[in-house]
C-alpha cells in the first residue's frame, strides 16, 4: 500500500526482500546503506539475534529525490530466512509494493531456494496480493561462489512470472543497486497504472 | 483490498494534528504519534526532537504486528492495547479503527490511567477521520487518480530520480 502524504508531500513505498536464510538480503541492505548519501538514508535498523541471523526484520528508508514535488521514499525490507519463522514474514508482506526475491546461487542451496519462493507464493496469496500483478524482482546471487548453479538452471527453478533478473555478489555491491533501481522502476510504473 | 494507496490530504493532515495536540496537552504525554499499520508516519504532536519518526513507526508497526500475531495463536482477535514501561519513559500503543496506530510516550509526569483514559476519549474522533482516509483511498480509480500525484508520472521522471 503506498502512502501518498499531501501535507508532507511526501510518497512512501515498501519493498520487501525475500528469499531463503543466508542467502544475503541482510547484506544487500547493509551495502545500500553504506553506500547511500547521508542525506539520502535514515537509520538502518536491524532485529537480529545474538548471532546476527535476522529475528524479525531489518529496516531501512531511503529516498531518491522529487517527483512533481512530492518526496520519493522507499521503506526496505528483509524477512527473516530461516524456516520456522513464517509467521513474521507473513507479517512484513503486509502492505508490500514490490518484493525482491534474493536467491543463495550455490547448488547445496537449491531446495532452500525453491522452498523460499513457494512460501513466498503462499505468503502473499494469504495476504491478498496476486503475484502476477505485484512488482517482482529475482535475483542470484553469490555469482562469484564456485559452487554457483548456472544461470539458466537457477531461472528454471525459481522464476514465478517474467521478472527480471539480477546477477549479483551484494558482499562486493555487485548488482546491489542494480537489483534496487529495477524494483524501483516497476514500483512507480505499478503505481502509475493503479 | 492491499493493493490499494493510502492518500493523505492537507485537510485530513490538519484534523489528525488538531486531535493530537490536544491529546497530548490532556494526556500530559511527551508526545503522540499517529502511524498506519504497515508502518508509515502520517502525523504527531509533541516533543519528537530526539525521535527518528520513520524508525519509531516501523518499529511501532513491527511491534503491533507482532501483538496481533500472538493474539491470533491464543484464540482472541486482537490485544488492542500495548504498553511499555521504561525507567523513565513509557510507551502506550492502541490501534485506531483497526488501520492506525497510536503512540503515546509519556513520563513521570503523567500515568498510565490518565493516558489511557484520554486515549480512549480521543480515539473515536480519530477512528473517524482514519475511516474516511481509508474509504476515500479505497475508492474506483477514477477518484483516486483525483488525488494522486502519479497518474500521469512518465518515464522521463522516473529516470530522473536515478540521476
């Protein structure tokens, strides 16, 4: 649900980050908020364990500029991975504009990959949302592990709709912000249509 | 209906702030803050110089959330009410018109009873204003479109944004 605030003039979007337990949401977030201007970022907060796996979410608002006079600004999101914590991702679905499904590239990973997106399938129906409509970005990364699936093969398993698709290493930044931008960009053309 | 916009205009602005301000002076409270329930600030009144807004309503949001998940596992429909009580400061939560959420933080110069009592004296007004918002936001595209900034965005603005 975007938020159009007139008073502030201000446009509030939520993007998701989706994806199985270790696979580098967390570490895509981390990335854009390092790199983002100072006056461009808020705070970066991040709900984790004692071991720094994600408990409930990270959060981080970034804006990008004006458009027609109104403040463009993006709410990140990440859910956290791991299996057994469901509920929570179901919860911060709640509201989405867009998700980004980040997907761990490595073989052994694969059926955490393909279990990820089926919840995430099942997650958003439960919350209302139609998958074909919703703005939606795949992206693989840790393209630089040796034990990385080829491309085509990672597609095949997880793409839902005809996302795009990212190539990414978000440890070294790479397609960290391309990934961004394209969920932007469906984000304002969705809201455009709507 | 989630793919919908929630639009806040001037006018609603105003009413939401008029409604604070005045909670927050009989509450005796630091400060009210008024958030909807995915997370986004849409108005306050007080002493919020010390506060990051967008951090306390995605916090605030994650928090009800939360509450409502483990009020849905015991059976009952909502726990409607949230209170933290901090050394010095503390933290009433209560939803409005179940699409808001309001926040007031307040000291040892109030109590909890005394918020709680305004609290549940200011929210009908509120819930008022909020169910207009959101039947307003909910409406057909055509008066939607009326009071959205976006429908004639192209993409030349977008690519701008990206410098």
């Amino acid at each position: 649900m975007t938020f159009i605030n007139y008073a502030a003039r201000e446009i509030n979007c939520k993007i998701v980050y989706y994806g199985p337990g270790l696979g580098g949401k967390t570490t895509n977030i981390q990335w854009i908020h390092e790199k983002t201007r100072p006056d461009s970022k808020g705070k970066l907060i991040s709900l984790a364990t004692e071991t720094d796996r994600t408990l409930f979410f990270d959060f981080l608002p970034i804006e990008l500029g004006t458009i027609r006079g109104f403040r463009t600004r993006f709410h990140l999101y990440t859910v956290p991975g791991q299996v057994f914590y469901d509920a929570s991702r179901k919860l911060i679905l709640k509201g989405v504009d867009g998700v980004v499904f980040v997907a761990d590239s490595q073989e052994m990973r694969r059926d955490a990959n393909v279990e990820s997106a089926e919840n995430l399938k099942t997650n958003l129906r439960d919350n209302g949302y139609d998958l074909a409509t919703l703005p939606y970005v795949l992206q693989l990364n840790k393209r630089d592990l040796p034990g990385a699936l080829p491309v085509e093969r990672l597609a095949a398993d997880l793409r839902l709709k005809d996302e795009p698709t990212v190539e990414a290493v978000a440890t070294k930044g790479i397609g960290v912000f391309d990934t961004l931008k394209t969920i932007i960009r469906l984000v304002l053309n969705d809201l455009r249509r709507r | 209906m989630p793919r919908t916009n929630l639009v806040i205009l001037e006018q609603d602005y105003e009413r939401f702030i008029a409604m604070l301000e005045q909670l927050c002076t009989n509450a005796n409270a630091r400060f009210v803050f008024l958030l909807d329930k995915n997370g986004q600030h849409i108005a306050s009144s007080g002493d919020l110089v010390s506060v990051d807004p967008t951090a306390l309503a995605s916090l605030a949001a994650g928090s009800v959330a939360a509450t409502e998940g483990l009020a849905g596992l015991v059976g009952d429909q909502e726990f409607s009410t949230l209170f933290h009580e901090g050394r010095s400061d503390s933290l009433h939560l209560s939803t409005v018109a179940d699409k808001a959420i309001l926040v007031v933080s307040f000291d040892e110069r109030s109590s909890l009873g005394l918020v709680r009592l305004r609290v549940s004296q200011a929210t009908p007004a509120l819930a008022n204003v909020v169910t207009e918002v959101v039947r307003r936001s909910d409406a057909p595209r055509a008066e939607a479109l009326a009071v959205t900034p976006l429908g004639d965005l192209t993409d030349a603005d977008i690519d701008r944004l990206f410098g």
